[in-house]
C-alpha cells in the first residue's frame, strides 16, 4: 500500500504543474477580454481593410474557440442590409485547425485535473498528508518552472514559427486579415495573460494544499 502511495505521490508531480499550464494556456483563448486588450491596446484593428470593431472582431474569435460545433469560423462586416464576411476559406481552415488543437489540448488539461484531484483525495482520505504537501510543493514548483519556461518560448519568434509550421502548417499572406489580427504582436497579450491566469491557479492551489495539509500544532 505504502509503494502505491508513493507511486501515486509522484504521478501528483507530474500531473499538477501539467495540470495548470495547459489549462492557463488554454482557457485565456477563450476569453473575448484577451482579444479586447489586445485590440485596444495595439490598435492592429485599424489595419484590416473591413469596418469590424475590436470588441466585435474578439467576440467571434472568442465563441468560436469556446464552441464544440462544426460551425467555420467567421466575423461580418455590416454593410447596410448585408453582411460580407471577413475571412476567406484558408483563414476559416488556419481556424480550424488551431481548433481542433485546442480542443484535444483542453481535453488533456481536464483529464490531467482529474487525475491530480482523484490523487490528492485518496492520499488525504489515507492519512498521506505529510507527502501529500511534500509532493504538492514539488508539482508546484515545476508548475512555476513550466510556466516561465512557456512564456519564454513564445518570446522567441524562431519558436513561434516552428509551433505554426509543424502544427498549423497553413502559409497566410502577410496582409491577410487573420495575420493581421492574430499575428504579431498578438503573442505578448497571449503570454502576459496566460502568465496572469497560471500564476492565479498557482496561488489557489498552493493556499489550498497550505489549509489542507498544514502540520496540527499542540501550542499556539
């Protein structure tokens, strides 16, 4: 019992610090207030040749991300009593595409919680607590790792490329719209935000284990 503890201990290491940074890289995306600061902060929104506003063009992006159907992407410009869309087919494919990512991406996040969660119960329930908030601390500190390491790797354009190239594999012209709205420097709002968001999980999860796992004291 006592070597599946441990083994179970360890397993916590691994699925904790995985656990929050693939959930606070993902779930900035789908947050329409990223996309709004990005807009209203870099003004990229003027670049594009359609009279979309940024609050209009970060809602699309947004509900498409959030939602699981099999809707293309699109945003419209209202144009009298028309509405012309913004994006043509190998954007709404780029969409696509990253969709599917994120979504196998948030898939692996959830189950990684489900497993640092069912771990930590049954070693509280057990009695395992004092490696329960050894193990904790461990998983935690690579989370923190992990989180400035991702940070740094999209701080680096030639690592921005690779990622598109290998995942995305879709070439824009650089005047396409979605380049426009997506591209650089679109990545330091994603950064500072997931930064944000990780390090509030971070502080969540340390307090928690803090209350849970804290020695009882005989003198106060």
């Amino acid at each position: 019992m006592h070597k599946f503890n441990y083994f179970c201990s360890i397993v916590l290491t691994i699925t904790l610090p995985l656990m929050i940074l693939i959930l606070s890289s993902n779930l900035v995306l789908r947050v329409s207030a990223t996309y709004t600061y990005h807009y209203n902060d870099s003004q990229v929104i003027d670049d594009i040749p359609y009279y979309v506003t940024g609050s209009q063009m970060a809602e699309g992006i947004a509900s498409y991300w959030s939602s699981f159907s099999g809707e293309a992407f699109q945003v419209y410009e209202e144009n009298g009593a028309y509405h012309d869309p913004v994006f043509n087919e190998t954007e709404q494919q780029v969409m696509q595409k990253a969709k599917r990512i994120l979504n196998i991406e948030l898939a692996a996040g959830l189950l990684f919680a489900a497993i640092t969660l069912a771990i930590y119960i049954y070693l509280y329930r057990s009695g395992f607590r004092e490696a329960l908030r050894n193990r904790s601390r461990v998983g935690l500190g690579l989370a923190l790792i992990l989180l400035a390491a991702h940070a740094v790797c999209w701080c680096i354009k030639g690592c921005r490329v690779w990622l598109y190239s290998h995942l995305i594999g879709i070439e824009l012209e650089k005047d396409a719209t979605l380049a426009i709205v997506l591209g650089d420097p679109f990545y330091k709002t994603y950064v500072i935000f997931a930064a944000i968001f990780g390090a509030a999980m971070l502080a969540a999860a340390c307090y928690a284990n803090y209350l849970l796992t804290k020695p009882s004291r005989i003198f106060y």
